[in-house]
C-alpha cells in the first residue's frame, strides 16, 4: 500500500515525534524518506551565502543522525535536505519523488500564533496529491473553546 513515505521533519522535538509511529508505518521493503527544509533568515552584517551554507550543513547532520538511528531500527532510510520556504519545498519533492504517504506531526499553533506563522502542516495538506498522515505532537496545548455566554 505505502512503499514509499515521506516524513518532513522541522528539527523540533515535537517534529521528530512521528518517528516513533514509523514502526508501525514503515516496516518490511517500504522506504523513508526524511526531509529537512533549511532556511536562514537575513542578519545585519553577516554574509547571506555563508548563512545558507550553515543552516544546510547542520540540515545534513541532523538527518543523518536520525538516519542512523533508524537504520539502526531496521528501517530503510534516505534522507533530502531542501533550501526554501517549508510549505512550498516539501509539496514540490512530493512531486519530484512520488511518494506514497506524507507522515508528519502538527505543533498545534492556532489564533494569532497560527496567523502570524502559518501552518506547514496545513499547506502541506492543501497542496499534496497524496494522503497526509498528521500526529498532534504529545504535550501540545490545544486551546479550550471560549463559552459563549
């Protein structure tokens, strides 16, 4: 059914919680992909190019840690490290690679925070072609609803 599953990972704990689904995801001859999306913000003074090259330098070496560990677990295991907007590079090597599942977590984020930040999770969801398998991350807050009164 999923031979072939891509987990977008933010370098959160939160993040990394769906690791722990994988086994009952991704077992036997199915694949794992781990994806990370660097991205580095404009600072006052510092090179640009240098700071790109940073953020997908510690990209790589987080993956390949968790790579690891995985294969470790017996999975099989690829990892991919995209430079941009989150939302946009993950959908965009949904279609490069043809997955079969996206598996990912949801921080959980709503009202201003969810606004100002957006959600990837969402977009992801929006934009795939594919199913989308989303965990909330343990230890999220979801907001109560406000009685109406």
């Amino acid at each position: 059914m999923f031979r072939k599953i891509l987990v977008p990972l933010d370098g959160s704990p939160a993040a990394e919680q769906i690791l722990q689904k994988l086994g009952e995801i991704a077992n036997g001859d199915r694949e794992v992909h781990l994806l990370r999306v660097a991205n580095a913000s404009q600072l006052p003074g510092v090179d640009p190019a240098e700071l790109q090259v940073n953020v997908l330098r510690e990209a790589e070496e987080y993956l390949a840690a968790l790579e690891a560990r995985l294969r470790a677990e017996g999975l099989r295991v690829e990892s991919h490290v995209r430079y941009g907007h989150p939302a946009e590079e993950i959908i965009e090597h949904i279609r490069h690679w043809r997955y079969d599942l996206v598996a990912m977590t949801t921080h959980g984020r709503s009202g201003v925070s969810r606004l100002l930040m957006g959600s990837v999770t969402e977009s992801v969801i929006r934009g795939a072609t594919i199913p989308v398998l989303v965990v909330r991350a343990a230890g999220v807050q979801v907001p109560e609803a406000v009685p109406q009164g």
